[in-house]
C-alpha cells in the first residue's frame, strides 16, 4: 500500500510537469491490459512435487535433530537416497516412454508411492511424539510447524500421483498445487503461440497518455472481465477530485455489459470491443473515427508492458503472496520514477525562450 501510495505520488508530479508544459487541463486517457508476471519455481508434474514433499520432510527432520532427539532416524539419509532413486526410475520412465510404457511406470511409480507412504507415517508418528511433549523449543516449535505443512504436502501428492499413473483419473483442477513452496502460484494460459503456459499471476496495468502507469493489479484467482469496474472505482478515488476521465479503451477479453454500463457512466468514451456478433449500433459505434483513433492507440499499452517486463518485472524471486505483491509495486514505482525523471531531462533541455529569428548555430 505504501508503495502504491509513493507511486501515485510520483505520477501526480509527472502529470503537473506536463501540465506546465502543455499548459492543458489533466485529462485521463487510459489504456488497460494485463500480462503474466511469473514466479520462480520450476515446471511441477506430480512426480517431481512429491519428491520436493519427501526431501523437505526429511531435510526439516534433519533440523529438529540438531536440537531434539526423535527415534526412528537414523537412517534418514538411506531413507533420502531409496525415494530419490525411485522418483528418478520413475520420471525416466514417464519422460523416455518406450516399449510398454504404461507397465514399467506403473510398476516403477508403485515403489516410489510405497517408499513415499512408509515416510509419511514416520513423519506422523514424530508429530505426535513431538506433540505430546509438554515443553518444545520455540525453533522446534517452528520446524514442527513447517514439518506438518511438508507432511500434508506428501499425503496430498501421495494421493495425486496414486489417481493420476495409476488410475487414469482426471485431477480437478482445483485440487492441483504448482509448488509447495509458492502454493499462491496459478497456471496461466493466456492463448499465445510463443507460450503456452505460464506460472505466475495476472497483472492488470494501466497507463495514461504520457506512459505513466496510474494504476495495477495482481489477479489472483481472477480473470480479466471482472477488472474494470474494481479499476474504475480505485481510479475516481485517487483522480477523482482533480482530473476529467476522457477515455479508456481495453481488449475484448475484458467485455462484459454489467462493466461497460458503469464505465460510460465515468468516462466519456469507453473502448471495449464484444465478442462474436455485433448489432448495428455497435458497428457503427466502432466505425467511428475517435473510437478508431483511440482502438488503434491502445497499442501503447503492449509497449509499456514490454519496457516493464525488460526493466525486471518480468518474474519474481521473492517468496510467498506478500512478497509477490511488494515485487510488482516496487517495479511499477520504478518504472514511474524512471518516466519522471525522463520528463525532468526533457525540460532541462529544451531552451526557456526562443529568439523571433529561431536558434543559432551556437546556441543550437
């Protein structure tokens, strides 16, 4: 929030500059899109997320051991190498396919479930242990903490993996997990030839007539029509008082009429194409020249998304919801103050006053 706030900021002094310059009134002409912001995990197939389970379950063992005694593990290290060597039979299998591909994976996947399965009753049974016990270190408290999330993990894609290979059973996608370790991330198919599958997040991103962004969003568990009249309502809050809203054009993803119906009522124009077939009043809304002129500039939008994602808004290293949020709001903030400071150097260089005659070849 503070980030969002510094940037509107940041954005307000920008458009006071221009101002100065143009010596016009703050109107609003907005383009709006959204693009995939990624975070950094690697490609999930149930196989490899159940061995991200086991190694985490052992590696957080390994930790509490440093500080409490739990029976039964001594031998955790060969518990680690037996799972590794079985989810690595097994993902050969699945990747290499070959003659009678269905038996050897099948076979090869019910020796990694039963090593996975044995491991998770160990892993529960030292929960219980460390449970009973009435005083716990507060770093074991911690670990036990991550260790019964690790443990849920396991018994989830125990379960996957089990219906999935084993079942030829389809797995709704709202029992999926992408990473344990982001578990906020989503699977995004935007429909584009380059790639088909992206895992990350929606930004909404929106940009006035002088490239600043005014204004973004990150889409979790969103799609792009349910955006604009959340936008609008942000944008009259924080512009409301001082700016005139002129227009704002998006692509037809985001048609919807329960959307365009509360956005004529604050911009004077609104460019949103519909889908499939258009009546006669919407043919020729959209033939005519202003709604043309603003269709066709609404490609500004793509060039400011391409800027952002080459300046590092492109994927996200930092971890957990909270962390993916404060990444984009301080790459949008960076973003802005870079088009500021642009505009600063614009006006140190232009002259103050130009002689009748024009510049000479000295001054100029």
């Amino acid at each position: 929030e503070l980030l969002e706030q510094i940037s509107e900021v940041v954005v307000k002094a920008g458009h006071q500059l221009k101002k100065n310059v143009s010596d016009e009134p703050i109107d609003l002409r907005l383009k709006s899109d959204s693009y995939v912001v990624e975070s950094t995990i690697h490609f999930p197939t149930d196989l490899n997320l159940l061995w991200d389970s086991a190694r985490k379950s052992l590696d957080t063992i390994a930790a509490i051991l440093k500080h409490q005694h739990l029976p039964g593990w001594n031998k955790r290290n060969y518990w680690r190498r037996k799972i590794k060597s079985a989810y690595k039979t097994s993902s050969n299998i699945h990747h290499r396919r070959g003659k009678n591909y269905k038996i050897r994976l099948n076979s090869a996947t019910g020796v990694y479930l039963h090593r996975c399965e044995i491991l998770s009753e160990k892993v529960d049974h030292s929960l219980k242990q460390l449970d009973s016990q009435s005083v716990v270190n507060l770093q074991v408290f911690a670990l036990s903490l991550q260790l019964r999330y690790y443990q849920s993990m396991l018994t989830k894609h125990i379960d996957l993996v089990n219906r999935r290979i084993l079942h030829d059973q389809q797995i709704p996608h709202e029992e999926k997990v992408f990473s344990i370790f982001e578990p906020h991330v989503e699977w995004v198919q935007k429909g584009k030839h380059h790639k088909k599958v992206e895992l990350g997040h929606n930004v909404l991103i929106t940009t006035d007539q002088f490239h600043f962004i005014v204004d973004h969003n990150v889409m979790v568990n969103q799609r792009d029509p349910s955006q604009p009249i959340e936008l609008t309502n942000r944008l009259v809050k924080r512009f409301g008082e001082s700016y005139a809203f002129k227009s704002i054009s998006f692509d037809k993803g985001f048609y919807s009429k329960l959307s365009y119906d509360h956005l004529v009522k604050v911009f004077d124009t609104v460019v949103m194409p519909k889908k499939g077939k258009l009546s006669q009043q919407m043919k020729q809304q959209y033939s005519e020249p202003g709604y043309v002129a603003l269709r066709n500039k609404h490609s500004a939008v793509e060039s400011n998304i391409n800027e952002v994602e080459h300046a590092g808004l492109n994927r996200v290293p930092d971890k957990g919801l909270y962390g993916f949020k404060k990444y984009v709001a301080m790459g949008i903030l960076a973003y802005n103050l870079k088009r500021l400071g642009r505009i600063v150097i614009e006006q140190k260089l232009l002259p103050t006053v130009v002689p009748r005659g024009g510049l000479g070849k000295k001054a100029a």
